[in-house]
C-alpha cells in the first residue's frame, strides 16, 4: 500500500518486483470464465443476475458508447458485475464514483481484492490474473497535473461524486480523457447539478451506471438507456432475498406507539435468538433527536441488549468502534438515523422497527433489500419488520407497504417493478428524442394541457417541414427541434433576445423562450398544435407538417368537448355580435353569465370562447374552448399526459352525439341575490375546502381552551325559519350556538344569536361569524328545488321534471319499532329506527357497520363490506329520519331534512376514501360511545390502508324513511327524490337508495 497526496494506492499482488498498470491489464485477457452458479450441482459461478447483467453490457459496448444504466436489485452482487466487466472488457483506466466515503472503502477494498472472482472455489479467473491497483481518491487534486500522475499509477481509481463534483473543468476534463471507463454506483444519488457536469466531462467515455432503483422523488431523471433490469420479484423467486415477515401494530396513541414497537421488536428478536438465529435489532429514526429519545427507550427497558445508537455526527472512530461491538455480539440493538445505507454491509441485521417511516420508495427498497439478503449464510433467519401503520402520512408509491395485510414478499416486487416500469415507459416515448441537449430534459417539459386543433388527412406528415410554418424563424437564435416518430409527437423549444422591460438599454437583452408542441392523432384524423405563446392559430405550422392538408375544426365540433360534463358552472363566456359592428365582442362573467347565457339562444350571437367547470366520470374538471378552434384547462403536465390529454378531447370533438346548445341549456344558472330566497331550505353545510384532511386541523368552542374538534361539531338548519332569514345551529355535545344567515342589498352577514363561538385553524383564531362570511367560507345552503346559495350567489340547476322510480323504493318491516324515534342513544333503544337499520344490516354480508350518529355525522349508520377477491370496498351511508305521525304516509316534511342530510353528505365523500375513514377511527376513539355495532378498530384501520390505492371504492347513499310508503308516495315526495338521486349521480356517481314502508 502506497500514499499518495491526494488519496492512497492499494496493490494486493504479491510482490514480485513493481508491475505496470499495463502489465495488469494484459494478463486481463482472456482471464475471465462467465460461468453461472449452480447450487443443485454445487456448481460456483455468478449469479443469475449477476451474468445477465454482464453479457447485456457487453453486447451494449460492441454497439454503442452512449450512457447505460443496469438496475440490480439491492444485495444481488452490482460489485462483482464491475469486476467481471474490468477483465471481461479489458478496461484500461476506470474511474468508479460512489456516494459515500463508507462506500468507497468498501468498494476501493473488494475492487483491489477482485473480491469472489479471487476465490479459486469458484474458478471465474485464470490463475495468471493480476489483481488491478486502486487508487483511492479521497482528496480534491490541485490541478491536473497532479491528477493525472495519480491516475497513471493506477488501474482503477474509487471516489466519491463531491470530490469529483467539486473539482475544476480542466482538471475533471484531465481525468476524464485518462479513463476508459466510468462506472457510477449507487447512480440514484447521482442527477444532482454536480453530476450533470461531470457527465459533461466523461461525454467521450463509456459511462455504466448501476442501482436498484432507478428514480428518484425529486423526479429528476438518472439518464443512461437501461440495458438490464433484474426485477426484485425475480430476485426473490430465485432465493437471493429470504422473505420478510411483516409485523404491523395499530396504535393511534402517538406517545405510546413507540414504546409498543420495540415490545413488539424485542418480542421478535427474543423469539429469534431462542431459534438459534444471532439477529441483530435496528431501530429506525429520522432525526439525531429522535434517536436519543428512540435509544432511551429501549436503554431503559430492554438493557441486556446494550442499545446504542449511530448517527453522521459522531465521529469515524465512534462509528467505527460501535460496528466492532455489533459484529462482536456486544450489541443487539441498534438505533440509527440513515446510517446504513449505501456502503454498509452486516447480514445480521435482520430486524428492523420503523419508528419512523421512510417516505421514499427508492430508500425503503434500499434498506429493505439489505435486511432480506441471505448472504449464502443458513444460520441467519427471515427480516422481520415492525412499523406503526396508523395515521400515516406516507407517499402513495409505499402506501401498499403500510398496508396491515400487507405481504410485502408480493408488494415489494410488484412496487419496484411498477417504477421502473414507469422510467421505462417514459423513456420509450421520448426515446425519439435525443437531439435535445442534455441541461433542456424533454422529460421535464410541462406544458399547460392546451391545444388548436385541425382536421387532417392521416397520410400526410411531414415534421422536418416545421420551419417552414414558425413565422419570423430568423429572429430565433437557437431552435431545439426532435420528432418521436411512433409517437407522432414533434417538440421545439425557440428562444430569441428580447430587449429588457425594464429600460432602453441596448445593448442588455432577455432571452425569451417558446414551447411548440405538435401532436398527430393518426386514428381520430386530428392535429393537436400546444404553445406556450397563445397569440395564434399556428396554421401555418399545421400546414407546413401536413402539407397544407390541415384544417381548423369547426365551431360547432370544438364546443362539443363540454360533452359529458354535469353540473356545468360556466365561469366566463364571451359573445361575438354577427350584425353590431360597433361591438363585435362582449365578455361576461361572475352575474352576468345568465344574461350570455340567454342572448347565445337569440339571432345573431354566437359563441366566441367559453369556459366551465363541472363534473365528469365523478370527479372534478374544467374545460374552456373558442371557435376559432382552441380548447384549454386549468391543468398543466409531462408531454406524454399532454398526448392522452388530446386523446380525450378528439374523442369528444368527433363525438356527433354531443350537441353543444343542449349542453349550454343545462348549465348552471348563478346570480346575484338581494336576499335570501323565499323557498325551503333542507340543509346547510360546512365550506367545502374545510372539509376533508383539513379538518383535522379545525377546532372550534366556546373559547380557546374550550374547544371542539370539526369532526365533533354539526351545522344544521333551525326548525323555526323567518322570512328573509336562515337560522341554523352549530351544534356539539357542549354546547348549541345559534346564528341567523341574512342578504341584505347583496351584503351577506352572518350573526350569533346566542353563544357565540370561536374557529381555530392552524395558529390563527377569530369569532366564527367573522370567519363564515369570508368569501371562500361562506356555508351552502341546499333548497327544496334543487338550489344552492353561497353567500349572495345562488345556483340554479335545470332538473329535468323527472319522479324517481317507485319500484325502487325498497320497503322494510318496521314491526315493533316507533317510527317516531330515531336514534337508538348510548342505551340501545330497541324500539328506534337506528336499533332496526342496524339489526336488519348485521344480517347482510357487512364487515364493519358503525354508529356515526349525533353531532359532525356524515350518516347515522355506515356500513362497509370488503371485497378482497375483486379488490373492491363498498360504502353505504344510511341517513334516518323520524316519522311525524305514527303511520306511514306522503307528507313531503317527513323528506325535507333526510334528503338535506343525503345531499349533504357529499361534502365529505370527494375527499380521499381514507380520509372519510381516518375520520371514522378518530370519532370513534373521541368519546365513551362504542360506535363499532359489527367488527372493530383493527378491521377499520386495515381498510382504510387498502383503500388508499389497492382497493376500490364504491359509495351508496340510503335513504330511511319509515313515515314514507311506497304505496301512497306523492308527485311531490318523488320530485325531491328525484333531485337528490340526480345530485349525488352527476356530481361523484353515487347511487341512491331508499327504504321506506308499505
């Protein structure tokens, strides 16, 4: 071992007089056997995937010198598939960067050993191999003399990205041309600024990128074609992971749940050494402050096992010293923050107690394959891990993990594989592009979802015509420009000096850049043109790509993607005047919408542009178009969702059945009111974007130290009513506040009545009349016809005049209950509609059926049924109402509230499913009342884990009216239910139910 100034030089070969670096590399030659292993025959070699990811780099070399990226599965051998390569290939000088210092001494160690492939067991290299001289880089050469000297000393040399990252141009440039080879490990860490640069550097080398997981959170692309991707399914079904057992607890209780994961980790660890398995216990944090917290803990209550605990802090010899007493069996448990990652290798450990979860995927896989490996070793048993699956808040890719029933020997796989399906997939359609510079990432383009759209004839295409179609090409002074040929997409990125704005200054200019994108639809026969300047129709462009075969869709195809859309709220509309040259041209918005609305029907107006929002397929959407043939959203997205974007429009476009006056009929009537209507109101609700995940952080009472939680308080209509005013309540088990809701001139107040209240949200708090009546937070208030009214405006829905069915109307036996009593209280009333709803549903195939009943309810009763087999959970909120007489009858007051309550569910239901039943498990763990009549919390929390995106989610609203027969149903008790069944269908898709009597 030789030093050096800037790093040390390791030669493993026996000393027989100084060899050259090109001495070495000739006994290379030929000195390699790529043989696989055999473990049925006893048979040594490389691994499965191990030698598939050697001949697919081999084959790419004889080909190309462009980037590649291998994708190995943590603990499957990406090390020894470097050393194969060095002799394989015979690589002159390689240059491998790493993440960490610990990674490489780790890899700077195995590299100048050549690792197994020394091992004459397995029989991989001649015995006339020498083994290569490393240099370990591990400090920032002066210049590039001094890099070159060490560089010519060695064959390969080990460092680390900021050492590499951080040096000069010439001296990086000076490195660069010495190497043959650069091989990046770990390259997950890599896409940083610095590497950008260094890539630059190394562009005249073969660069070979290896990692498990080819993504990152950030989204920023690793780059590198990937010519081998060994899945983590495959991986395990070849037994080079042992399977996990997963150990979940449920604990809401955030002050006990840690000291219930190391029981439960110690348990296991218990459980393991009894088995004759010497395991070693990490407890995982995220902070150095958790982790003296995390370390206490188990110091205190599980002292036998020594915990100690690592961060980046300590110092290397600390570190150091703490690893000998855990590889000495000094130490069982283990309390880390992030310290055993890349770069550290302890088959031991093979229990790990997440007290803090990991939010990446690319980190969990990381640690997890670390923990599974079987090192070849049968004395060490299967991973366990222990983690806290409650409350959540974890990113959507490793949700499936936290799953309570989660088999992550199957998910795992299925998670990895699924993103770097993803990379693939993206990569493949922008594979075309490869004329862009590497700093103008296509990937990374964000168009707004915006398009002009031409008819075309199909046969025609000609993309390398597009200059022909940019007016003033001359001004730009650089164009990017690619086409991806299957795609049929064409990307140009312009950008030309502007002068500043903020002076006459000549010689100071701006670059200003455009975004063209051109999209061919070859099936539907459209052109779909996107700018990131909108002031044109680009026809000049369509044409030149088309050889002038293009032509602007027609007014009355583009107005057709309102098509589908319910709930129509038209927000702007402008009318162009045929005959009135004076005003060609008049804008409307916000009141005076109805008015466009009315004159588009009448001679001579035309529609010029228009923009909705609405519902479609059950979820929120907005869409805006011109007749000059322009369509729009609010959205923005990668170019690849631009295209499916422009799919689902042309569909519309060429949709004959879509008749856009029909549409228009059915929008939304809002207007301006000077008071509150004269009709009856059947229920008022919370503000909609305060409903939801956002409640949580809701409180409201009396005062500040007397306060409720959101999920505990109900807001409802008051029985007594008055002309020009709404009287409701806010209503909790502490308290029943009291608040008239007025219009006055259009001026909105809000007043209490009696006990006033306060809201509190985040760190701020004020009276909650102040807060309802600013303008985002007005309260809904639903009437009889179907109207709403926020604030001073109120909408009008054109209802068809439709009866609900009776036939479906399901009727019950309401023998031995008092229709007049409704809930069922903490005693159980067996006479009441709640104790019948309830007894009637234990005997249907429910798994969860839960008390929802008394103040902030989203129903009386909620029941769940579970599909596993079809991966689907059906929600039915029943909503109850008592009788106002003793038999059933058509008395339209017995529906007013209970269709109020079933209209005003939906305020909850267009929130995330898991959050409507995080709200569940939190209302019933607030209070005394047990609310769980059939299964459990347990059962609970594990459904809502599925349902955050393995399983989906079917809602059915029901309405219970005994005091209702079917028989006898009046035009008008259909009429209501007709409006609250067509509501909650064209708003999220939500059947209507209703039970009744004879």
């Amino acid at each position: 071992m030789v030093m050096a100034a800037i790093g040390k030089i390791i030669d493993s070969n026996p000393v027989v007089g100084g060899r050259t670096t090109n001495q070495i590399l000739d006994t290379w030659k030929d000195g390699i056997f790529l043989k696989k292993e055999d473990i049925t025959r006893n048979i040594k070699g490389l691994r499965s995937p191990q030698i598939g990811a050697v001949y697919a780099v081999l084959s790419h070399w004889e080909i190309s010198s462009d980037p590649a990226t291998v994708v190995m599965p943590t603990g499957t051998g990406k090390t020894e598939v470097m050393l194969s390569l060095l002799i394989a290939a015979t690589c002159s000088k390689t240059m491998i960067i790493v993440p960490t210092d610990a990674l490489r001494t780790q890899i700077s160690n195995k590299v100048a050993s050549l690792g197994l492939l020394s091992n004459p067991q397995f029989g991989l290299i001649k015995e006339t191999v020498l083994k290569p001289i490393v240099g370990v880089m591990s400090h920032r050469p002066c210049s590039a003399e001094e890099a070159i000297a060490f560089m010519e000393q060695c064959n390969v040399v080990v460092t680390t990205i900021s050492i590499i990252g951080s040096l000069s141009k010439p001296v990086q440039v000076a490195i660069a041309n010495q190497c043959s080879h650069l091989f990046v490990d770990e390259a997950h860490h890599t896409p940083a600024r610095s590497w950008s640069v260094v890539k630059d550097s190394f562009k005249n080398t073969k660069v070979l990128q290896f990692t498990a997981t080819p993504f990152r959170n950030d989204d920023k692309p690793i780059g590198g074609k990937i010519i081998f991707n060994y899945p983590l399914r495959k991986a395990q079904d070849e037994g080079y992971f042992k399977p996990i057992n997963y150990i979940p607890i449920i604990e809401w209780n955030s002050k006990q749940s840690d000291q219930i994961i190391a029981n439960k980790a110690i348990e296991q660890l218990r459980l393991d050494i009894e088995n004759g398995y010497d395991h070693v216990l990490m407890a995982r944090v995220n902070s150095i402050a958790r982790a003296e917290i995390i370390q206490k803990i188990y110091a205190d209550s599980f002292p036998e096992y020594n915990p100690l605990s690592i961060h980046s802090k300590l110092s290397t010899r600390s570190i150091s010293e703490i690893k000998a007493k855990i590889i000495a069996g000094e130490c069982k448990i283990i309390v880390c923050v992030d310290m055993f990652g890349e770069g550290f290798d302890m088959p031991k450990l093979k229990i790990a107690a997440f007290h803090d979860i990991k939010k990446s995927l690319p980190t969990t896989l990381q640690l997890i394959g670390r923990f599974t490996r079987t090192s070849m070793d049968d004395s060490l048993g299967c991973a366990s891990i222990i983690v806290n699956i409650a409350d959540i808040d974890a990113q959507k890719e490793i949700e499936h993990l936290y799953a309570s029933d989660a088999d992550w020997n199957r998910l795992l796989p299925y998670l990895s594989e699924g993103r770097i399906d993803n990379q693939i997939s993206l990569r493949e359609f922008i594979q075309g592009f490869e004329k862009f510079p590497e700093e103008l990432p296509i990937q990374n383009l964000l168009p707004a979802l915006s398009a002009v759209i031409y008819k075309i004839n199909e046969q025609e295409w000609h993309p390398e015509r597009y200059a022909e179609g940019l007016t003033a090409i001359e001004q730009y002074e650089k164009i990017y420009y690619d086409t991806n040929q299957q795609g049929n997409t064409i990307v140009i990125v312009a950008g030309k000096k502007d002068k500043v704005a903020f002076g006459k200054i000549e010689d100071l200019f701006e670059m200003h850049w455009t975004l063209y994108i051109i999209y061919r639809n070859v099936r539907q026969k459209l052109l779909f043109i996107n700018c990131s300047d909108n002031g044109s129709l680009f026809e000049d462009l369509a044409k030149a790509v088309t050889d002038k075969t293009a032509n602007i869709v027609d007014a009355t195809s583009i107005f057709r993607c309102l098509g589908h859309i319910n709930r129509i709220k038209v927000t702007n509309v402008g009318l162009k005047d045929a005959l009135n040259t004076l005003r060609s041209f008049t804008m409307y918005a916000g009141s005076d919408i109805e008015k466009a609305l009315t004159e588009a029907q009448q001679k001579n107006k035309i529609k010029s542009n228009i923009f909705v929002t609405g519902y479609e397929n059950g979820e929120e959407t907005s869409v805006g178009c011109s007749y000059r043939g322009r369509v729009w959203s609010r959205r923005i997205n990668n170019i690849n969702e631009f295209t499916k974007w422009c799919d689902s429009i042309g569909a519309k476009i060429l949709d004959s059945s879509i008749n856009d006056e029909m549409v228009m009929q059915h929008a939304t009537k809002y207007v301006s009111v000077d008071a509150i209507p004269n009709k009856r109101a059947i229920s008022i609700e919370w503000p909609e974007n305060i409903i939801g995940e956002f409640e949580k952080n809701i409180y409201i009472g009396t005062n500040e130290k007397n306060m409720k939680p959101l999920i505990c308080i109900d807001i409802l209509l008051s029985e007594n009513q008055a002309n020009g005013a709404l009287n409701f309540i806010v209503r909790s088990d502490a308290f029943d506040s009291h608040y008239t809701y007025k219009v006055i001139d259009g001026n909105v107040s809000i007043d209490n009545v009696s006990t006033p209240l306060c809201i509190n949200i985040g760190r701020s708090t004020l009276s909650l009349s102040e807060f309802l009546c600013k303008d985002r937070y007005f309260p809904t208030v639903r009437f009889v016809d179907g109207t709403t009214l926020q604030g001073q405006y109120m909408a009008e829905y054109r209802n068809e005049d439709v009866l609900f069915d009776r036939e479906k109307i399901q009727v019950w036996d309401w023998a031995g209950v008092n229709i007049k009593n409704e809930s069922q209280g903490n005693e159980k009333d067996s006479t009441s509609i709640q104790y019948h709803v309830i007894q009637k549903l234990k005997e249907q195939n429910f798994d969860i059926i839960f008390d929802d009943d008394n103040a902030g309810e989203i129903a009386d009763v909620i029941a769940i049924e579970v599909d596993d087999v079809n991966k689907k959970v059906k929600v039915e909120l029943f909503h109850l109402k008592f009788s106002q007489e003793d038999r059933p009858g058509a008395r339209i007051n017995d529906l007013y509230a209970v269709n109020g309550q079933a209209q005003k569910c939906v305020s909850w239901l267009h929130t995330r499913p898991e959050h409507i039943i995080g709200r569940m498990l939190r209302r019933g763990a607030s209070g005394p009342k047990n609310r769980y009549e059939l299964g459990t919390e347990e059962q609970l929390s594990i459904i809502r884990e599925k349902v955050k995106s393995l399983y989906e989610i079917e809602y059915i609203v029901h309405i219970v009216q005994p005091g209702l027969s079917k028989a006898a149903a009046s035009r008008e008790q259909l009429k209501l239910l007709s409006l609250t069944e067509a509501f909650l269908w064209e708003t999220r898709m939500i059947k209507l139910g209703v039970i009744a009597s004879a």
